[in-house]
C-alpha cells in the first residue's frame, strides 16, 4: 500500500486503491470518466517509433487495453523512425484497430513528405522546430490537435510500457479532466523495479535527476539566489521527474515550449512552472510497477544512451541558471559536480537499505560507478553549453500560429490528406 505523504508545492495523488479491490476501482474510475467525457473531449497522443510495432508482445498488449476504453474522444499517433510510405501504412493499419464508431484514429507522419515541407516552411520564416525524436514528434502532434480543435484534455504516455494497465490511463488522466479539481497538469509516477531482476531500475532518475536537482536547491540557497533555489525544490517535488506519462489542458499546452532532445521531460515541468500556480499541478502515482525498455550506460559515446540524456538534462539545467543571472565557470561548474556526487553517494547507500529491506538485488560498486560516470558526464554537458548556447526549445503554438497564421488550416490538411490515401 503506498503512502499518503504530501510535498509542500504541489499535490501528491497516492495509489490508495491498492489496498482494496482493484477491478472495482477500475469500473469506477472508467464510470467516472465517461461521465466526464460528455462534457470535455479527451485526446490520447501516443509518440511511437515505427520499429516498436515489432515490439508486437509489449505494444499490442498496450492497444488491447486502450480499446476498452470508452472515455477518448481520439487516439492520435505521432509516428517516427518511419521514413518510407509502406512503414506509414503499416502503422494505420496496425493502430486503426483503436478506432470505433465514436473514437476516431489519426496517424501524424512525421517523417512525410507534407509535414517535412511544412517544417521546411517554418524554418523559411525562421520558426524553429527542432531535429527529429520524441520532442519535435510530440510538438508537431500537438499542433495537429488544436488544428482539430476538439480536444479539451490530452493525456500522454510511451509505448514501450511491459506493465501496461488501461489504469495507468485512467488514473493520469481523472485528475485534470475532473471539473471538481482545479488541475491543468498532472504528472505520473511509479517504482521502476525489474521483475526478473528483482533489482532497481530507473538510473537516471535514481542516480542523476534527485541528488542533482537537491545539490542545486542547496547551492541556491547558499547563495542567496531564492527565486532558482523555489525552482530546484519544485523539481526536487516530483517523484520520478524523468517520467515520459503527463496529462495536460489544451489551453496550458498551446502556450508550451517544447524541448526537441532529453530534456523534454525537465523543460515541461520547467514550463509549467512558469505559467501555472502550485495549486494546478498535481503529480499520480500510475501503477504498482513499471517496466519498459531501458538504456545503456554508454560511457564513451555522448550521443547514446545514459550518457546522452545525462547531458541534455544537464545542459537544460546549466543554460536555465545561466539565464536567471548565475555566471558559470570552470571552478563553479567544477564545484557543482563534485557536490552533486557527494549527494549521490548519500542516495545510493539509502537505495540499498531500501532494496536490502525488500529483498532485491543491489550492486553498490555498480551504483557508485554509475555516479562517477554520471558526474563526468556534467563535465561534459558544460562543456556542450559554454558561450551563447540556448535551451533546445521548439516555440509554443501559440507563437507559431501568430507567426504563421495558415499553419493549422496547412497542418490539418496534411494530416488528414495522408491518411485518407489508400
């Protein structure tokens, strides 16, 4: 049974129901739901690489769960990695099975022709809008929902989920949706533990995001930079700030910048943030466990794996103090990442009490190694960020459509011209 602690800032939502029967909260919640849907339309936005469809045991478990569900008004699928036509039809057949006579199912081609010369265009008139992956996917979807202009509500996740549950789903989504609630963003949160493994999972969160984001909150604090010390205790709030599950209004989402590497996850709630009080933001415990694919140390290539995100994490975090009056240098950025592994240090020896208690497999030279690693890896995020470098944001569609005033009516032609060809 989870706990039913709450963080000063924002509010916590626990998984309480697991104390009791969970296929009677489940009839409940989705009742709920559906009631809720007659008065707010409710969009699922599902960002999928091509090569996860083969993924069939993990993915196709995930669709047969969505297609019990009868609160979405419309499943959208930001389809990448897929740069020939067939892989595109491939995709329609394969998530069409989502569709039914009151759900409608729309596939966005990233990597098409129609919506590569639309970025195109945008570059043209100096609109940014990233490099490919999961952000400028997310972003460029997002515009094709408020091009419908039907959806009130949108809820997010992966679809590389092992452990999915169409709980999951009802759980991060009730909070937002519920007119009795004051949220507009509800983030989840869940363990990370391997079921074969019986071991920890969820490094970079563990191991990198907690005891940075705290190393940070502290150095504000001795510094007297107030305002930054709020904004690292925000991040500090979230119990698992790197999970890709959030649900949002339409309205707080038009006005977001969205960050096109691995910083998306950080630069969200950092918008957030800045547009929303605490009392709008609300963060659900998702599921008892959650398992999905995961990434490789990758200690000699920044372009891969852990080491990758690490640093797009931190380079996000490095250029958002920078902008909010703090001059870096070597010596400072040197001191910083010391600090963050002395922290570190501290969480790990906590997680192995914790796995200990529990009966999991910890490996604390293993651990402390990750830590090192990831503590070189600031070096070279500072590195990347030196000089007149920006945060990787793509610009809200807020300020898209004011600079580009056709791009909805272009977008949603684009969209709906490719998947209305047979």
């Amino acid at each position: 049974m989870a706990d039913f602690h709450q963080e000063p800032q924002i509010t916590t939502l626990h998984g309480l129901y697991e104390a009791f029967d969970k296929a009677s909260y489940l009839t409940e919640l989705e009742q709920r739901l559906e009631h809720h849907a007659q008065h707010e339309n409710i969009s699922l936005l599902l960002p999928s690489l091509h090569s996860e469809m083969q993924n069939a045991g993990v993915l196709d478990g995930i669709l047969e769960q969505i297609r019990e569900v009868r609160y979405l008004n419309n499943v959208v699928v930001a389809l990448g990695g897929a740069p020939e036509e067939q892989q595109f039809r491939e995709a329609e057949e394969y998530f069409g099975r989502l569709a039914t006579a009151e759900r409608d199912v729309r596939i966005v081609w990233i990597d098409g022709p129609r919506i590569q010369g639309l970025l195109g265009e945008m570059a043209e008139r100096g609109i940014a809008s990233g490099v490919q992956g999961k952000g400028q996917s997310v972003w460029v979807t997002l515009g094709y929902l408020f091009a419908r202009d039907e959806s009130d509500v949108i809820a997010l996740h992966d679809c590389d989920i092992v452990t999915y549950d169409r709980t999951l789903l009802g759980r991060l989504i009730e909070p937002v949706v519920n007119p009795n609630n004051d949220f507009q963003f509800c983030k989840g949160y869940y363990a990370r533990i391997s079921p074969t493994e019986r071991a920890l999972k969820g490094r970079a969160t563990r191991l990198f995001v907690t005891p940075f984001v705290e190393t940070l909150s502290r150095i504000m604090r001795e510094r007297r930079h107030h305002e930054l010390e709020r904004f690292f205790q925000f991040h500090r709030t979230f119990k698992y700030a790197l999970a890709g599950e959030f649900c949002f209004t339409a309205d707080l989402a038009r006005g977001l910048n969205v960050a096109y590497d691995w910083g998306l996850e950080v630069a969200t709630l950092s918008q957030v943030y800045d547009q929303l009080t605490t009392r709008q933001i609300a963060q659900i415990d998702l599921a008892p466990n959650y398992e999905h694919k995961h990434q490789d140390l990758s200690p000699d290539d920044t372009d891969r794996g852990l080491h990758r995100m690490v640093v797009d994490i931190a380079k996000f975090y490095l250029t958002y103090m920078r902008s909010h009056g703090v001059a870096l240098d070597d010596a400072f950025v040197d001191m910083i990442l010391h600090s963050y592994y002395q922290t570190a240090l501290k969480y790990i020896r906590k997680y192995s009490y914790d796995a200990d208690v529990n009966a999991l497999s910890f490996d604390l030279y293993e651990e402390e190694a990750a830590a090192g690693h990831f503590r070189g890896f600031l070096w070279d995020a500072w590195e990347q960020s030196r000089g007149p470098q920006e945060a990787k944001l793509i610009p809200s569609w807020n300020r898209v459509a004011y600079t580009f005033p056709e791009i909805y009516d272009r977008l949603m032609g684009a969209v709906e011209e490719d998947n209305s060809q047979v």
